[in-house]
C-alpha cells in the first residue's frame, strides 16, 4: 500500500518497578497493532497518581535491563528529561514536532485511564496529535451517551473517533481504537510489599530487574500506589 505510514506506538507508566506484566502487554500491543516501533515511555512525575517512590533513574535503568535482548521494544527517555509534572500532551506535541505528519503516533492506554480522559491537561489536544488505543480487560463496558461523571464526553470521543488498526497505518493520528486484551494479573503495588516485607516478588519480573533491586536496595519499605 503506496500510502502506509511509519507507525509508531507509545506505552507509558511509572514502571516502579517494570514487571512482566508490562512487558507482556507492550509486546502483544506490538504485534496486535501491528506497527514499526513500540516504545516504553516512563512518565517522570505522573500529573493523576502519586509519585514514584524511587528516583526516574533507578527506574530508566530497571526498564533498561528489562529491554535487554528485545528488539522490538525500545526504552523512550523524553519524560525523564522534562522537569515538572508529566502531560501526555506536551509529550504528543515534542514527537509531532520530531517527526512530523507523515509518522503514525499510537498512545496506549488503559480503559480506566480514558475514562478518566476529561480531566487531563488540554485533553481536547489529543486526538489531533496522534491516534489512541485503549486497551480493555473482557467484559469491560465502554461509557454510554449521556453518562454522568465524564463519562458522557468519553462516549461521545468514542463515536466520534471510532477506528480500526488499519486506520493507524495510513493516518498519522485522529482515531480511537479500543482493543480487548487479558493481562497478566501482575501489580507493582504488590511487588513493592512483598520487597517491603521482606518476601521474594522473583518470577513476576525479569530477574535482572529483580538483582538490581537488591543491589541497591531498593523498596525496603512497602509501598501502596501505582500499578
């Protein structure tokens, strides 16, 4: 197809710490989705969730080790470097800026994330930016029109933008595509209490992750936010 795009597909999060959960996910994002890059984006002060407990360092370099060995998902820094709290759409802008129109932009999400999409800085910006994919568990309900809490403007973002996979080969951004998928019932939340008591989270994540947590020490004392 003479008019198929450079795609390119952003997952964010804390990662604090990157489990397999994570890399499962991003990995099956990839080749569901079908595009050129799937980029691991962690965010340096998320706006809507308590911050990480550990330095963006530790965590750029647990994500590192983590990626070791897999070509087909890279480590994206960009949040780390900016100061201040993380906007998705300050973000959206410096890749559009990067690349240009002619590149797909996917921004992935959960379903819990675009249901809270309203209250996020410049919102609206979005969808002119790049394309979304929410990422639903089976049997999640998507928002109805007129819904309350919000919920009635995601629903109408959903009619509105409605797309397929196809639409992110040959459209560089301006659709939503919402995709079932099962996850791997892996928390950080839970990783951080078993390091905080003292337990063993081995086999949860890789284990070169799971040594540089030991080298330096880290969540020694239980945690109880992020995923």
């Amino acid at each position: 197809m003479s008019n198929k795009l450079h795609t390119i597909a952003l997952f964010g999060g804390t990662f604090d710490p990157v489990h397999f959960g994570h890399l499962r996910m991003a990995l099956e994002l990839r080749q569901a989705l079908d595009v050129d890059e799937m980029r691991l984006l962690p965010s340096h002060q998320p706006r809507h969730r308590q911050s990480p407990g550990i330095s963006a360092e530790h965590r750029r370099q647990m994500l590192a080790l983590a990626l070791e060995g897999c070509d087909e998902l890279q480590l994206d820094e960009r949040e780390l470097k900016r100061p201040g709290p993380t906007y998705t759409v300050d973000t959206l802008e410096e890749l559009r800026a990067e690349l240009g129109e002619q590149v797909s932009i996917s921004f992935c999400m959960g379903l819990d994330s675009l249901l809270t999409l309203p209250s996020w800085h410049r919102w609206q910006r979005l969808l002119q930016l790049a394309h979304l994919v929410v990422v639903a568990r089976p049997g999640w309900k998507l928002p109805q029109k007129g819904s309350g809490g919000g919920q009635g403007e995601v629903a109408e973002l959903l009619e509105k933008h409605a797309g397929g996979i196809a639409d992110l080969h040959v459209q560089p951004g301006g659709h939503l595509v919402v995709r079932e998928q099962t996850l791997l019932p892996i928390s950080a939340t839970h990783i951080r209490h078993l390091i905080g008591s003292g337990q063993s989270p081995r086999y949860l994540l890789p284990a070169a992750v799971l040594q540089y947590i030991e080298d330096n020490q880290l969540y020694r004392t239980a945690a109880t936010s992020g995923q």
